[in-house]
C-alpha cells in the first residue's frame, strides 16, 4: 500500500549538486559545454548539451546553454533532479522541538534554516541525519526517506509529523493523499490583498527557464495539480499578513501560488520577495525595509497549524506553533511603520 502513495511533496525543490567548478583566474572565453568535457570524466557532449537544453548547467547560480562562454571566477554547477549518488544517512545529535511524541509518532516543531533531507548539497546537518541519531529503525518513506511523511522548506519554519511506524507512515501518508489532513500556514507577502480570502487553483511544475523555481500552469500537462486557500489576517500597508491552507502539497505550493495572484513572500529570494516590491522610493522606506530584510533573512512563512487523525487511537488530533521570533519581530515592525506613516495601500 504503501509504495503507491505518492510522498508528500510540500513546498521543497529538489536537485542534487552532480558537479561544481570555479574558473581560474587565466580563463579564456569557452563555451561551457567544452568546459565541462574538459572537466567531467566519461562526459560526452551530447549529455552536456542536453543538460543545458533541461536547465540543469548552472552559472553564478543562474541556468545558461550550452553555448555560454565560460569566464574568468565563473562558478559552473550541474543540478539534477537524481541524486549523485546513494548516500547513507549519517546520525547527528542535532536537537528536535518535540511538540508530541508516543510509539507510533512524533510532532516536531522545524526551526528555520534546518534543511528536511539530504539533498541539493546539503548531505550533512539535515533533520532526517537528526532523526537518524535520536531513533532507530524509523520506517522508510516511498522515497527511502526514514520517517518522513511530508516537509517544508529548509528556511519555513514550522510542524512537522513523523511516523515510527511502518503503520504509522502508510496512515499517515493516506490521509495525506485523501486531503483529510489540515495545513495551515501564516504568511507575510507584498502588496494589499484584496479579497479578504480566496482560493488558488492551478497546476505546479518546474519554471522553463530556472530549474530552481517552480511555476503555475493552466494545463495539467504542464505539472501537478495544486490548491490553496487564503485568509487576510492582517493589513499592513505595503505588506499583508495571512493564513494560507493547503489542499494538497506541492514543491514550494504557497510560495507559488500567492506570487501567481501578485503577492510574492516577503523576503523569498528565490521568487523575488527580497526586492522591494511595494511602497515609496523614500530613502528612509527602503532603509527600514531593508531592516525587515535582517531581522528576517527568510521567507516568511510559519507552518502553524497541522491536524491528522491518530493510526491507532482513531482521535483527530491538532497541533499549533507559535510564529518564531524573527518573524514576528519583522511583522511588529510592519505594524508600527504602518500604524505610524498610514501609507496608501497598493
């Protein structure tokens, strides 16, 4: 049952670091796929090239083709959605906020900048090397992931439910697949929403230029079907904070979907909320924005809210965390700017 149950693939993006190279100093202009043949043992040009058609050859950080000439310090790296290797999973004692825990499963509390699972170069310091460390024998997700049962970002903060048991994950990954579960996120994004709630249909899938993005599609060729709803919880002038739960869970969902309706998350590097996005061209607005940016150098977003029924005990149980100090301290100063300079909502 359990191999057909597809793992919850909640708001991270995986690809695995294959290869990174720094040019030298006395680097000539080269296309980037004879630099890579010159670079990578057994590669053919062929497979380089082909990797640069999938946006998978990256430059200082952003996707090139194969006809990029290669410069001096240039920082080549190949991404792909396979992992490099089979990496065993080594235990850490890194420490877990457990919210609960019994026999057959625990609820833990994520703090921001803990990367889930090994993956994307992180194959070290992950939750699931902590997992490893603190308990035996967790069962195996579809995905050879021990305990894991779904996740977030490495820079969302938030709960968390891990199974112990083989039982457990199968439950568990059900309700999960038949949206019985609840999800509900806190979130700070640009702009004034204007609805006070709503709802996001679309279809997820990888950007077609920027493999490290997803993207929002019509066409249910072109990913997977996803749907959240939002909730205003709070008017802040150029920044509005609201809850978001999830119907179902897809790579970077919220992230996603509230950019696809205007309202990028505040300070989200990789979808552009670290610009500003709203607001004045006061030289005193982009200072104080810039602040936020430190207090918060994240996303913002807080899974506060997941809900399941117990595997065994059959009880609907539902856990809450509060927003973690970073974020709060950002949001307290959106409501003071705003309370203080009343700007005109955008």
């Amino acid at each position: 049952m359990q191999e057909n149950i597809e793992f919850q693939d909640e708001l991270e993006g995986d690809l695995y670091e294959h290869y990174k190279f720094e040019a030298s100093k006395g680097q000539a202009p080269l296309r980037v796929d004879k630099f890579l043949m010159n670079l990578v043992e057994n590669a053919t040009r062929n497979k380089i090239q082909q990797a640069a058609t999938n946006g998978n050859i990256f430059v200082n950080e952003i996707p090139v083709k194969s006809n990029y000439k290669v410069k001096a310090f240039d920082v080549v790296r190949v991404l792909m959605e396979q992992p490099p290797f089979e990496n065993k999973i080594l235990p850490e004692n890194i420490p877990l906020d457990i919210v609960y825990e019994d026999d057959t499963l625990l609820v833990i509390n994520k703090k921001p900048g803990l990367v889930v699972h090994p993956g994307h170069g992180n194959y070290t310091g992950t939750l699931v090397n902590a997992l490893a460390y603190h308990f035996e024998n967790l069962p195996l997700n579809s995905s050879e992931r021990p305990g894991l049962v779904h996740r977030i970002d490495k820079d969302t903060s938030g709960l968390l439910v891990i199974a112990k048991t083989e039982w457990a994950m199968s439950e568990l990954q059900r309700q999960f697949a038949e949206k019985t579960t609840e999800r509900e996120y806190v979130a700070l994004v640009w702009g004034n929403v204007t609805e006070e709630e709503g709802t996001v249909e679309t279809y997820i899938g990888r950007h077609v230029k920027n493999r490290m993005q997803m993207a929002a599609y019509e066409d249910e060729a072109d990913g997977k079907y996803a749907v959240t709803h939002y909730k205003v919880l709070e008017r802040l002038g150029y920044v509005t904070l609201v809850s978001c739960r999830l119907e179902t869970g897809r790579t970077h969902q919220i992230r996603v979907h509230m950019k696809h309706i205007g309202h990028t998350l505040f300070n989200d590097e990789r979808y552009g909320g670290h610009l500003i996005l709203k607001g004045t061209t006061f030289t005193k607005y982009k200072q104080f924005v810039e602040n936020c940016f430190q207090i918060l150098p994240r996303q913002a977003l807080h899974a506060q809210t997941l809900g399941f029924e117990h595997p065994i005990t059959k009880e609907f149980m539902r856990f809450s965390s509060d927003i973690p100090t970073d974020m709060m301290q950002c949001i307290d100063k959106w409501r003071n700017y705003s309370t203080a300079n009343q700007p005109e909502v955008e």
